[in-house]
C-alpha cells in the first residue's frame, strides 16, 4: 500500500524548516499577495522561491505554490510572473481555482494541483479537471464514505491527470474549518470590504454574536457558543478510516500559524501515517498525539463532516484552546560550535532549571527542549531574569535571529 504524503504548511520560514525536520512529505506556501492567506503578516516573496526550493530539494520534499484565489485582470501579469519564477526555481506544483492561473501554469508546464475552493464533490468533476490537473482537493464538506467512491471509481476508470498518471485525491486532515462551502464567503467582503476570497478574511465567522428577534426585541444571547466558528479539524482518532478511503494525500493547515503549531502537529501525523504503515497504529497512542496536539493553537477538535456525526461542533470561545502558551524570554547571541554551547540575551521574564524552553529561527525552525543546566552570567545557576546572559548546552546551532521562548500552562475552559 502506498503511504499516505504528509503535506505541511509553511507561512515563513521558520514554520518551513519545522516542516522539514519534523517529517514532512511536501509543504505548501504563498508568495506576495494572490493566495488564501494574503492578509496573514507571514508570506514568502518571489525572491524567497529558490531558498525555498533549495531547502525542500535538500530534503527530498515537495514544494506547491498556493496560487488559489480568484483572480481579476489586473492580477494576470503578476500570475504569469509568479508562476514563471516556480518553474524556473523547480518548484513542484501550484496549487489554483481560478480557470486564468490552471491555464497560466498548464502552459508554462507546471504541474497543477486544484484547490477545494473549487468544490469538488463528485467523480464527473474530477474526470473534467483531470484535463488540467494530477492532484484535487476534495471539497471539506464530503464524508469518508463520499470520498471513498471518488478514489474507487477514479481505479477503476483509470482516470489520467495531464502527467499521465492516475488522478491523485487529496483530503483536509487537520487544521481550522470554515463554515462557508471549502472557505468560499463572502461576509467579511460584506461587512468590512476584505474578500476572504482574496486571502483577507477578518474571521466575522469566529465572533460572539447576539440573536434579536425583530418583531419581538426579544434578545438572546447564546450560551458561550459561537454559533458560526466551528471546531478545528483532527483526524488522527480515525487515521486508519482516513488512509482506508485511498486518498494519497493528507493536507494540515495553518500558513498562519506560529512554527511551533508545524512542529507539533507535523510530528504528531507523521508519527501517526508511520504506525499505520508499520502495524502499531493504536488508541493508546492516539491518546499521547491528541495531547501534543492540544499543547498548540487550536479551538478545540472535531471530525469535521468526514464520519457523518452530528453537526453543531462549535468553539465554545474566541482564540486558541491550547493547553500550553509561549512566553518570550530573549533572543539569540553567539554559538560555539565546539563545546556545543548557545548564548542568550534574557530581555523579558525569568527562567529556571526544568523549564520546557522553545528556539525558533528561519533556519532554526522550532525546537523545544527541557532546561537542564545553564551558566548565568558565567556562573551555575538554578534561574535567570532579565538582563542576565545565558548559556545553554544545545546540539544545534543558534543565530542571532532566533528567538527563546518558555513554554507554560495554560487552562481552558473546554
């Protein structure tokens, strides 16, 4: 059975070389302004395309460039830029919906994989875009069974993408849900003029809203519900339902999210699809990821529509549900690579022995570790505030443009 590719997402660098180093298969990225997390502070440049690439080639990893908004005239000589400078950086697909870019990267001859915000929900469909595509993004509203008779029939057929290959199907596998059809709304274009279509969303969908009845002035306010932000998607309770459908893709999401969340969430599934393969795949170790997973940024889980359960799985507040948060501590000074040693500069908070420290950095990624000795100020102490230098054993390199966190409990009210 082939093994199920992890792809990963990737909205900067250091989210990028978590991806790499926690197992990813492939990861996903914009560039500039024409992808669906344009308004996020975390986009590539067009310069960025060959680090990237070089990076991703260095590790035998996939590289797709999301160029999946819809697109006006004024946007088409950008398109054409952008995709000419994937092809010329060897960048391995790009992700689009809007008819301009499929033809742009089809006669450039980048391969093309269809985003969900296309919607598709159905074997014809998928047979009409095989003229253009090898990969589809199923919509996120299908179940598993839905998606099942989709890769049956495409065997079956023998559905070719352009590549000569069986149409490859890729599903959601974790990450935020959006209560519009695959992301597709238009309430934030409505209210504040910043089309979610475009990569602005202002998330009007993840408020606390009040109900009032207009004949009536009746108010209600609902009970710590809010009634249009669904739960995050997991799927890692029911992988082996998942990989049984015969998707050959798996997508998380999150180019917004900090590179500890793609460090996480990475290792998590990467673990998971391994034990599948290898015969261990088990509740007791679902019940060690889901953990992990709770640790990084998320509003809680569900199994979005996939296993047909009942639906109103919504968050039962605003922002993150994590169980852990991240505090600054200060930023990276000096590495000595011979005795292995990290110093930092504490700019903000105290630290001690036995703290879970995190070090993130564009070429650093995101590492986390326990706190087990350190020099302040060249003396061995059990703790450290601000203004004070710090050395730290570490068996990797550090740059000044890293940064130090500690990691600390953080309850909420599931």
């Amino acid at each position: 059975m082939q093994k199920i590719e992890l792809m990963a997402p990737a909205g900067n660098f250091e989210s990028l070389q978590a991806a790499l180093e926690h197992g990813a298969d492939s990861v996903y990225f914009g560039v500039e302004q024409l992808n669906m997390r344009a308004r996020a502070s975390m986009n590539f440049t067009l310069e960025d395309l060959q680090e990237i690439s070089r990076r991703c080639h260095a590790n035998n990893v996939k590289t797709y460039l999301a160029l999946n908004t819809i697109v006006y005239d004024h946007d088409l000589s950008i398109v054409k830029t952008l995709i000419t400078k994937a092809k010329e950086a060897q960048i391995s697909a790009i992700i689009a919906m809007d008819q301009a870019v499929i033809m742009a990267a089809r006669e450039t001859g980048m391969e093309v994989h269809i985003s969900t915000q296309i919607n598709i929900t159905n074997i014809e469909t998928v047979k009409f875009y095989s003229l253009f595509a090898d990969t589809m993004v199923l919509s996120r509203e299908l179940s598993l069974r839905q998606v099942k008779k989709i890769t049956e029939q495409i065997e079956k057929e023998k559905i070719k993408g352009p590549s000569g290959r069986l149409v490859e199907i890729e599903i959601f596998g974790h990450g935020a849900l959006c209560m519009a059809i695959s992301g597709k709304c238009y309430m934030s274009l409505h209210s504040q003029n910043a089309s979610a279509n475009r990569g602005a969303c202002k998330q009007n969908c993840r408020k606390k809203y009040t109900v009032i009845d207009q004949e009536t002035g009746f108010e209600m306010e609902l009970d710590n519900e809010y009634i249009m932000s669904p739960k995050d998607l997991c799927t890692i309770d029911f992988l082996d339902q998942v990989a049984d459908t015969g998707i050959k893709v798996l997508k998380i999401e999150g180019r917004g999210r900090a590179p500890e969340y793609v460090a996480h969430v990475v290792k998590c599934y990467r673990e998971a699809i391994d034990s599948l393969y290898n015969g261990t795949y088990h509740q007791s170790k679902v019940k060690i990821w889901m953990q992990d997973l709770e640790k990084v940024y998320n509003r809680g889980f569900w199994s979005g529509y996939y296993l047909g359960q009942k639906l109103g799985e919504w968050s039962k507040g605003s922002g993150s549900h994590a169980t852990q948060k991240k505090v600054y501590l200060g930023k990276g000074m000096h590495y000595y690579p011979k005795p292995e040693i990290g110093e930092f500069k504490i700019e903000a908070y105290d630290l001690a022995i036995g703290d879970t420290l995190l070090i993130t950095g564009p070429t650093t990624g995101a590492k986390e570790m326990v706190l087990e000795e350190m020099l302040v100020n060249d003396r061995r102490l059990e703790s450290a505030t601000k203004g004070d230098s710090v050395t730290i054993k570490l068996p990797f390199r550090i740059r000044p443009s890293d940064k130090l966190y500690k990691m600390v409990d953080h309850k909420v009210e599931k």
